[in-house]
C-alpha cells in the first residue's frame, strides 16, 4: 500500500494531506473526470474539467501534477530515539488556466517523456493525478482530482 494511503488508513494525517482532503471536500462543485487514466511517459492525456458551481470557485487552473512520498527517519528529544515519517515533494507539474464557467472544459497534458512513472513502494512512491483547483484569495483554494497511472 503506498504511504499516502497508509497514512490515511492509520489516521496518521501530516499536516499537508489533511489540507489536500479538506481542499477536496470544499470542491463541491468542480470535478475531474479522465477517460483513460493509464498512459505511457511521452504520451498525451485529456481530461474534463466539469464545473458545476462556479461561483466563488475563484481563480481555476488544471493540471498534471507527479508527487513523491518518501520515508525519513527523525530523531526524536536526547532519548536518541528515532521514528520514521513520510515527506513530500513535488516531482513535476504543469498547469493551464480553465474558464470558471459552467460546463466541461476539456484540457490536455503530455507526460514527460524523461518523467517519472507511477511507483507504489515501501518507503518511496510516486503518484500522478490531474488536479483542478481553484485559487481563491484569503481562503483555502477548491481541488478535485484523479489519480492515473504512468507506465514507463
């Protein structure tokens, strides 16, 4: 099981996913829809953005977004203890704007052909989705989101 669903099975949230979870519960409203979520690197994927409530949506961009998870060991106090934890990092995005319209809007992204493909491990895992978000000034920005897979 990768380590963000792990961390969400065990209830051991990091800061940063459980605002990516709030995010996508305030996205009522916006949704992500892709017909074929499995692609190679190099090859061209399209998605639907749907639109439903765009009021208050704020700013909308889609786009394509790879994130790593990773385990560290940290140290813990002058017991010398240590416990692992797992980071996050951004590994590729690329995003465009979308009309805050209602409707669908149909956006298009090329997967790196030198990028990283989908990985589901012990201590590293890499996960791609196409994410709509919707940027709003002094309030938590709107996301929705779906997962692909990346084949090498």
């Amino acid at each position: 099981m990768p380590p963000w669903k792990k961390l969400a099975s065990s209830g051991g949230y990091s800061w940063s996913l459980s605002l990516d979870g709030l995010r996508n519960k305030l996205a009522k409203g916006l949704e992500v829809r892709v017909e074929q979520p499995e692609a190679r690197r190099g090859d061209e994927i399209e998605a639907l953005v749907v639109v439903t409530q765009p009021e208050e949506m704020g700013e909308l961009e889609a786009g394509l977004v790879c994130t790593e998870f990773y385990d560290e060991e940290t140290h813990s106090g002058n017991d010398g203890g240590t416990s692992r934890t797992t980071s996050r990092a951004t590994e590729y995005e690329s995003w465009q704007p979308v009309q805050c319209v209602q409707g669908e809007h149909s956006v298009r992204f090329t997967i790196p052909p030198q990028g990283p493909f989908s990985y589901a491990g012990d201590c590293l895992s890499l996960k791609w989705e196409v994410v709509a978000r919707g940027r709003r000034d002094r309030a938590l920005d709107r996301r929705a989101s779906q997962e692909i897979s990346v084949h090498p």
